[in-house]
C-alpha cells in the first residue's frame, strides 16, 4: 500500500480525495518509513511555499520569441557560383570557332576561309562603339555598386546595441 509522491503534496496542498486522505492516515499509523518520508516531503513542501516568486521581466516573452525566432528562422542556403563554368564554355566555344575558321593547308600557311569583313564591318560605325562603351561602363558601375560599394557600407553603418 504505497503512495506516489503527488498524492502526499495533494494531501499538503489539500487538495486530495478524501480516499487518498484515509489511506495517508492509515500509513501514517502503521508505517515507520511512511512517516520519515511524509516528513521529509512536508519540510520540502514548507520551504517551496517560503521559497519568493521570482518576476520575470517586464519584455520576458519578447526577449524569448526574439531569440526563439533567430534560432529557427531559414537558413539561407548559397547558390552555387556557375561563373567559371560559363567563362570555360565560352572559351571552348571561342577556340572552336577559331579552328573552324583558321584551317591549315598542305603548304603549311594559314589561310583564312571565310570573308567576315562585311559582318565586322558593323563595329566601325562610331556610334554604335560610343553606345557600347556607355553600356559597359554602365554595368561596371552597377556591378561595383552591388558587390563592392553596397556592402562595405552596410556593414560600416550597422548600429550595435
């Protein structure tokens, strides 16, 4: 006929049945280990009830959902950087090309095999080198603003608290 520490700090607080009461009463007669340990559990239940309440702070559950939702929140994951593969590619492409045009013959001379003056011929319109001179520098300009200049001052001005 034992009982479960809960049903003792029910009898402590009061708010036991009153079958767990009568039970209690019975070992408390008959039971020497019963009566040790129902007098350590009523010390115990005695110094929680003298032990203060400590008041949590004013911003405790801010505090706590703020750090809960840093330590779940999305790990960024990183794409993978294909730029070499495309600058590869692109030069197979170019030396493929390059071979394609330049063949060798049996005397040994490299001889060009397609006239393409008339389809560079485009470049040498002044104009069209000035649109594209202000386009590239255009896009060096962006791309510094993005990977150099954007970041050093994000990281230069953040507010420490």
């Amino acid at each position: 006929m034992e009982m479960k520490d809960e049903d003792i700090f029910d009898i402590l607080d009061g708010v036991a049945s009153e079958e767990v009461r009568l039970r209690h009463e019975q070992l408390l007669a008959q039971d020497e280990d019963y009566k040790i340990l129902f007098k350590e559990l009523l010390q115990t239940h005695e110094l929680l009830l003298e032990t203060p309440l400590e008041k949590p702070a004013f911003n405790f559950t801010d505090n706590l959902i703020d750090k809960w939702e840093a330590v779940n929140a999305p790990v960024p994951v990183k794409k993978p950087n294909y730029l070499p593969f495309y600058f590869l590619g692109g030069m197979a492409i170019f030396i493929v090309l390059a071979f394609s045009l330049v063949s060798v013959k049996e005397t040994g001379k490299l001889v060009m095999m397609p006239n393409l003056s008339s389809a560079f011929s485009i470049f040498e319109s002044k104009a069209l080198l000035n649109v594209l001179l202000i386009s590239n520098s255009l896009l060096l300009l962006s791309y510094l603003d993005k990977r150099i200049l954007k970041p050093y001052f994000q990281h230069r001005f953040v507010v420490k608290h």
